[in-house]
C-alpha cells in the first residue's frame, strides 16, 4: 500500500475518461406511492428526504470472475430499506453470499457514488495519482485499487475523473458473490427507497355563464429528492394508503417540468386495481434527476360541471350525552360565509390538491382557492373550500329559549341576518346543527329547509344585490324521564 500525505482537500469531481465496474441501468422500472409530504414538493431544501415510497426494479451489467469475490454496485439513492434489498442473476451465473449498504451522505457523498468505478485522481498540477477501482471514500483520503492488485491511500488531491455521460449518484451497494464463470453478466436489482413520491395535482378554471362549469386539468407531481437521478425510467403511480409499519422521518427542487395541456387522442396512463388500490401505468419512459418535480398527464382535460355554494355555518355535529338546558349552550355567532366548490368524479381521482381558477375582467385566469380532495371513487362527491365571501356576512342571535323540566320539552329559536354588498343577487346556503338533544323537530321557518337530518338542518336563502335577508326558525326538543339531566 502506497500512502501519500494529505495538504490540502480541494475536491473537484469531473466527467472524463474510465468505465465503471457496475454502473446503473437506463430504463429502470420505477412503482410509486402517493406521498403529501410538504418537504417532498417544496421549492428549498439542501438534503435528500426520508419521506415518500418507491420500488425500484433495474438491470445491472456486472463482471464476474469465477468463484468467490466483491462487487460494487454503486448509483443508488440515499435512504434505502436495506432489510429489502434485493439482487439476482437470472442466467444463474452466481449467488449472492453477503451485502453491505454504504450511505452516500456527507462531505464525501458525492465520491461514495463513484465507489466500485475506476476512477483517476489527479494533483494540483493536473499529474496522475493513481488510478483504478475506488474502494472508499472517507475523510481519512481516497482508497483505490490498481490494476496489479495493489492498493493506495490518497490524502492530498484535487480532482477525480471518471467516464460516463452522467455523473453517479447516491449510495453503493457491496456484495460478496460465488460466481460460476468469468466474464459479463446481467444483474436485477430491486429495491424499496424513501426520497421519491407522487400525488395528484388539478387545475380547475370556471367557465363565464350562470351555470358551474369547468376546465378539469388531472396531472400527478412526481418528486424526486433520493440523492439519485433515473434516465428513461417507466413508472407506475399506486393510488391508494397502503399500511407502512416502519417510521419515516422529514429537504433543493433543481428543475420544475410543467406538462403541456393534453387531449383525450393523447396517450394517457393505463389505469387498472391493483389489490385494494389503484394503478396507473405511464404511457412514455420519463427522466428524474434528483431535486426535481415533474408532472405528468393523468387524464386528459375535459369540461366537467360543478355547484358552488356560499356557506353560512353554525355550530358541528357533536351530541351532548343528555339534553343541554343551558341557555348560552351554541350561542356563538360567525359572521364569515365560505364559498365551497363540488364535483362529481368522472373517473377515480386520486388525492391530491385541486386549484381552482376564474378569469378577471380582462380574461386573464386568476387564483382563487385550494383544497385538497382525498381518493375519490368514480362517481362519488368531492368538496373543496374556496376561500371567505369578501361581499357577503351573516349574523345569528337567539330570539327565544324556555325549558319545561316537568314536561320534558325545551323549545329554541334564532334569527339569521344574511347581507350581501356586491351588485348581483346571491344565494347563501345556511347549516345550522340543532345539538341541544337528538330529539328535536323543526317548529316553525321562514324558509322551508332543503335538507334536514338527524343533526342538521340546512336553508337555501336569496339575497338580493345590495340588501339583506332574515331568516327566522324554532326548534323543538323532547327527552324521556331516562335522559332526564341532573337538577
């Protein structure tokens, strides 16, 4: 072993002029989970992430010398599930006897990528060190392997050279093998890794008229912050909350890829169930370097209608466990109304975040609310919250209560004052939640309910333009000597 003493550590890692022992595939085949972590997604960071799920399937080119001995496979992301890593020989050219996982992070992450490639360390002056297989990189120099067996230390450097059209990534993968045959053979690698995920992300622009309709654009964003970039990699997005037992734990987004609008003579993902969950297959092979977001068509744009509602709500769902005689029980008075925004799903649309769009009055398409929707079967209701009304408010106050203990009865009535300061008439939806006690009937309304159920009642009320409504309503509870409450 030749060891030379270390000056100085400037490190400069650049593209030039040997082949690696194990470099990865093109063409992975990449299965992914739907992943709402904020940090996948985020436009900063500095680190690779231990949030998301992948299963990454990918061919490895490997040279084998007969009997037993070490293979480097290098190009793998940062945070792997080593329980799960999995390397076989198809042509049945050797057994795996034994595997190590070493963690590309740190100062030297970068060179830990390299590991098992020949490599050429250079001096200051541009002379060669010494080349060959790179064994390790650690804060203690470079170790590598010469072609007649002999091994180096290399402290003091400046830059190392390697071949290939991209620079490796990530962690490596060391494995004793009990080979049959010299010479090349193909490997299949697979492996479970944090750092990758997906979920939905749709764009809805309400159409001019007065009736609710839309422009439905259905995209996935798929992050990638492994540590690891993938070329050409074929995808498969599982839609669904598969059980994860072991923890994940909380990172830079280097390029966003925005998809084009798509039309239904597209190429589209193929979607099919898979187990309890969802599959959609990606027509085309997509690139993912590391710390990048990409989106990619999920359904092609379509007109979808819609109902949008403007919401006054008091009060939730909640029982007491005996009838509530407190005359301030729900008193509480919330002038906002929430404009909410419903769909029907045309297809299974995975959760995501649905961003909703208006044109202004020069035509130009502006933001005005998000929601997140969750998996919705095809068929089914999804309901996000716009934002507050800026034009319209509400007021409640109770107008009467009286409490007949002996008679077991209590009887409760409000007043609702809607008001509305923009210059077209609207029409506000009011929920109230009767809770005093689940026995209750409706007495008496201004308006009659347009829905009414065991906990809620709900009034559709038109306000005109400028001007303000009242609506009035009582309610009438009852309870039997059992729920009787305590004096």
């Amino acid at each position: 072993m030749t060891i030379q003493h270390r000056t100085t550590l400037a490190i400069a890692c650049a593209v030039f002029c040997s082949a690696a022992l194990a470099h990865a595939a093109d063409n992975a085949s990449i299965t992914l989970y739907r992943s709402d972590s904020p940090g996948l997604y985020a436009s900063q960071g500095d680190s690779a992430l231990n949030e998301g799920y992948a299963v990454v399937r990918e061919q490895r080119s490997v040279t084998l010398q007969t009997g037993v001995h070490d293979l480097v496979l290098g190009d793998l992301p940062n945070n792997l599930d080593a329980e799960a890593l999995a390397l076989g020989f198809p042509g049945g050219e050797a057994k795996v006897i034994s595997q190590r996982l070493l963690l590309g992070q740190g100062a030297n992450a970068a060179l830990t990528g390299l590991t098992g490639s020949n490599i050429n360390v250079l001096a200051e002056n541009g002379q060669s060190l010494a080349s060959g297989t790179l064994l390790r990189a650690g804060d203690d120099g470079l170790v590598v392997s010469n072609a007649t067996g002999g091994t180096t230390l290399i402290r003091n450097y400046a830059a190392v050279n390697t071949s290939g059209g991209n620079f490796p990534t990530g962690s490596s993968l060391r494995l004793r093998v009990d080979a049959s045959r010299n010479g090349e053979a193909n490997a299949v690698l697979s492996y479970p890794t944090t750092g990758v995920g997906w979920r939905a992300a749709y764009v809805a622009t309400l159409q001019p008229g007065n009736a609710c309709t839309m422009q439905f654009e259905s995209r996935a964003s798929i992050a990638n912050r492994s540590g690891r970039d993938w070329h050409d990699a074929k995808l498969t997005l599982i839609a669904g909350e598969p059980n994860f037992a072991k923890a994940l734990a909380p990172g830079p987004v280097r390029m966003v890829f925005a998809a084009k609008s798509v039309t239904a003579a597209e190429a589209m993902p193929e979607q099919s169930s898979m187990a309890d969950y969802r599959s959609y297959a990606l027509p085309a092979p997509v690139d993912l370097p590391d710390g990048s977001i990409s989106q990619v068509p999920l359904y092609a744009t379509r007109s979808l209608g819609c109902e949008r509602t403007a919401l006054y709500e008091n009060g939730g769902n909640w029982l007491p466990p005996q009838p509530m005689l407190n005359t301030d029980f729900n008193s509480d008075s919330n002038t906002s109304i929430i404009s909410t925004l419903r769909l029907t799903a045309f297809d299974s649309l995975p959760a995501g975040y649905l961003r909703v769009l208006t044109a202004d009055r020069n035509g130009v398409p502006q933001f005005i609310g998000e929601g997140h929707i969750n998996d919705t079967p095809k068929g089914s209701d999804a309901t996000i919250t716009l934002g507050t009304a800026f034009d319209l408010r509400g007021n409640r106050e109770r107008t009467s209560f009286h409490v007949d203990k002996a008679g077991r009865t209590m009887d409760e009535a409000f007043r609702i004052t809607l008001t509305n300061a923009g210059d077209t008439a609207r029409t506000v939806t009011v929920r109230e939640h009767p809770n005093r006690w689940r026995q209750w009937t409706l007495a008496s309304s201004g308006v009659k309910p347009s829905k009414q159920t065991t906990d809620t009642l709900e009034f559709r009320v038109d306000v005109p333009a400028n001007g303000k409504t009242v609506l009035d309503y009582a309610v009438h509870y009852t309870w039997t000597a059992d729920d009787q409450p305590q004096s």
